[in-house]
C-alpha cells in the first residue's frame, strides 16, 4: 500500500479538528437514498416509542420508570427494588458482554440506526436546519456572511426551535424519573410549586440543547466512550461500512468517453460524495476510523454517483476488511453464527432471570442464640425470625404454613402485614411433637403464602434434645 501512503495524514488528528487545534465546522449535505429511507422509519419509530412510553401504564404504575432518587425501577411493567440489585448487575454484564460481541461482529451499526445522538441529530435537529438555513452549501456561507438581518433571524428562529425541542424532551425524560403523573402536575402547578423539579428540568434543556447546538458529532468522537472501544474490538472480520479499494484504486476523474480499465482507472471518480454527506466530515476511502458511526449515509451517496456513470453499486458497502481483500462475498460464516449464538443465549439467561424473579425475597432464620424449648408435654419449640421484601404493588399479609414434617407455628404480635416495597419482619414459634423428632437437627420446610397463594418456599433446620445432649 506504498502507493497510498499520500492518504495517511488523516490519522495524524481528528477529523473535526484543525492543525492549528480549532475545531472545524461540519456541514454535511443531506443524505438520500433507500439506506437514509430506512434509517429514517427506524428513527420515527424509535421515537414515537420514547414520547409514548411515558404515558403507558400497568396497574397504575408507570411501564418503565428509572427513579433512582427514590431506588425504585419499573421495566416492561416488572418492578424492581434495590434488592434486586443482584438482578441488575448480572444484567450489566451480560449487556456488556452482548455489546463487545456485537461490535466485533457488526461494528459500529447501533450508533448509525438506534442510537438516541444520532436519532435526535439526523431527523430531528438537522432536518430543522436545512430547512430554516437552507442546504450544506447555504448554510456554510450564511455562517460566513456578516451579521445582518438575514442571518439574525434565521440563527434566531433555528436555536428557539431547538431550545423549544429539548425543552419539550427533558418533560418526557423526566417522565421516565419521576413518572407522567410528576410532570403534569410540574406543569399545572407551576415552577414555584415544584421547584426542584423546575431547576432540573431547565438544566437538562440547556444540556440537550447545547449537545444538538454545538457539540453534534463530538459527542460520538470524544465523549462516547462505545466509539472508543472501537479501536479494540474490532478485527478483520468484522463488518463495517467499508470502501472497497481493490475495485476503487486507483481513483481518477471520470470521463464518459474513455476507457478506465485501459487507463489504469478504478471506480472511484473522486466525486467526493461520500465525504459531503458524511457527518462526522471523514473520507471513508480512508478505511475504518474513529470518527466513522455506520450511518450509510456514504453507501447511499456512493451508490447513486455508481449508478449515474453505469458501475454497479456496492464500492462503499457493509462489509469486512478480509471480504475486500480476499474479492469475496460476505457470507454467514462459522464465527458469526458461534457469535450469534453466545448473543442468543445471553439474552435469554437475562430473560430467565428475570422470569424466576419472584414477588417477594423472604428469609426464615432460627433466632440466634437460642436452643429449643419444651413447650408443653408433648411438643418441643424453637423461635424463628422471618424477614419479608414485598415486591409487588399492594400490601400483602403473610402467612406461614409448615410443610413438613407435621407441626405448628404461632406467629408472635400478630399478622405480618408488609406494605408494597417495603421489609416486614416478624418472630415466631415452630411447634413439633417430640415423637416426630428423630435427630437432633430435623429439616423443616416452611411455605411462605398470601391470599392463599403460595410466594415461596424456603427449608430450615429445628432443634431438637439430642443436640444438647451430645455436647
């Protein structure tokens, strides 16, 4: 690849950023094509189900709430409690885990279709751009021109537009905090009746809007941290939005009356179509970069340029660097399907998890520091401490019920009532027949139950004379 050594200054610094340090401003043309098509219903999608969620509710409660001020998660309607933190930490790793494969395998193709950045940038902010300021081309000389009227109002009208956007989206991520019902009374009532809410809904438009505004694709080069991990996880097989340069070197102008095989010509015209669109501002030609986000804006600009001079489409495609070199097909090979099915089957040790959590965590211990007790001629006792999480979204009574072997348990003060979120505990006594008792330490199976309905069931140990005995 000495021939191309002219092209590696890119990896000398960012593409967003000047020699001198300053940042550069990019101004990429409107992608248009079947890909950006597909990528906009995606985003439409998406988007629709993130302001609509909020309003969604299961048995009053929010279908998906992240209240970590109050340590209370609802997911698809299941709700959480810090207890089941056991729950959410196998979930990160197991996410993670699907996040490293995944990027090994497909790149970077969430940040292009389903990241939220990208989804707000590219149909949302940016589409509000074009048309208030005009096309790429347009709006770099608006920004260029002086300050007049012209570029007063127009600035104007397209930052109280954005402001407007983020504003109305931190309403409904703080719906996702502090639920719907939260924020409707934020806005019936006023600020002054919700100030802390007030604050930090302000806080986070500004965020939002200084994100969109100002920062755009920094976001993905220099705070993201997936974009960084990129470098690492990414090998030859991976596939990615790749420029296929057997086939596009060497690159040359294009000339509908000549011959480009005879003139050592490839088919890459040096258009720079896919370096206009990109936004991010890189040159794809250059191979896998840092910069790059998946989002096919290039593949689509490229293929229309191919399909102008009569070259068949795919000189920018999703494909692996080994595909290119080696001039194959990518194929579902041996790797992707092994992958595919640690992915498969990471996803349904989450979702099993999660369907053996149970409704309430109860724990029977016997009372530390006590031996049994003869509690009247023909039984024996011992004490017992239950302690009792209620998961659900009602108030439960809980009751006890011994399995096995035969015996009795009298609760101490009462029903053991626990309100919904929140730890009961109780005392109580195990009553068994002195004659049932076969060893000192007999297994005892106790059914926690509620309503008649059995919640859980957890084994124990009783203690019987002989233990002392043989002391």
């Amino acid at each position: 690849m000495e021939e191309f050594e002219e092209f590696d200054d890119f990896r000398d610094r960012q593409s967003t950023i000047g020699e001198d340090g300053s940042r550069l401003w990019v101004y990429p043309k409107q992608p248009k094509g079947i890909l950006y098509n597909y990528r906009k219903i995606t985003s439409f999608v998406l988007l629709a189900i993130l302001f609509i969620i909020p309003f969604i509710k299961v048995n009053g409660d929010p279908f998906m709430l992240f209240n970590f001020l109050e340590r209370k998660f609802i997911v698809f309607g299941v709700m959480f409690y810090p207890q089941d933190f056991h729950l959410f930490v196998l979930s990160m790793i197991a996410f993670i885990v699907f996040v490293v494969l995944f990027t090994v395998i497909f790149g970077r193709i969430f940040c292009g279709w389903i990241c939220p950045q990208t989804i707000f940038m590219e149909f949302l902010y940016r589409p509000i751009e074009y048309w208030i300021e005009g096309n790429h081309s347009q709006q770099r000389k608006l920004d260029q021109s002086s300050l007049d009227f012209n570029k007063i109002w127009r600035k104007g009208l397209k930052h109280f537009i954005f402001f407007l956007i983020s504003f109305i989206s931190a309403h409904f991520f703080l719906a996702y905090i502090t639920g719907i019902d939260y924020v409707g009374k934020l806005i019936t009532d006023g600020p002054a009746a919700h100030l802390t809410g007030f604050i930090g809904i302000i806080a986070f438009s500004v965020v939002h809007y200084f994100v969109f505004a100002k920062l755009r694709e920094q976001v993905c080069i220099i705070i993201c941290p997936y974009g960084r991990l990129q470098g690492v996880l990414l090998d030859r097989n991976s596939i990615v939005i790749s420029y296929d340069y057997k086939r596009g070197e060497p690159r040359g102008k294009y000339n509908p009356l000549e011959d480009r095989a005879s003139k050592n010509k490839g088919d890459c015209v040096e258009c720079g179509s896919c370096q206009a669109v990109c936004p991010t501002g890189i040159d794809i030609r250059n191979g896998t970069q840092l910069e790059c986000i998946n989002c096919t804006a290039c593949i689509d600009a490229c293929n229309t340029v191919m399909r102008r001079i009569k070259k068949p489409e795919g000189l920018i495609r999703y494909a692996s660097e080994r595909t290119i070199a080696d001039k194959t097909k990518l194929m579902f090979n041996v790797r992707i399907l092994f992958y595919s099915v640690v992915l498969s089957g990471l996803l349904i040790l989450i979702a099993f998890l999660f369907s053996i959590r149970t409704p309430i965590e109860s724990t029977i211990l016997r009372q530390k520091g006590t031996m049994f007790q003869e509690y009247d001629s023909l039984h024996y006792s011992n004490i017992y401490m239950i302690q009792v999480i209620n998961k659900t979204r009602k108030t439960l009574q809980v009751d006890l019920e011994l399995d096995e072997p035969d015996g009795e348990i009298k609760l101490v003060g009462g029903p053991l009532i626990v309100k919904n979120g929140e730890v009961g505990e109780s005392q109580f006594l195990v009553l068994i027949k002195k004659s049932d008792l076969k060893s000192s330490n007999t297994e005892v199976e106790f059914k926690v139950t509620s309503g008649g309905e059995e919640m859980d069931e957890i084994e124990s140990t009783f203690v019987g004379p002989n233990a002392l005995d043989r002391k």
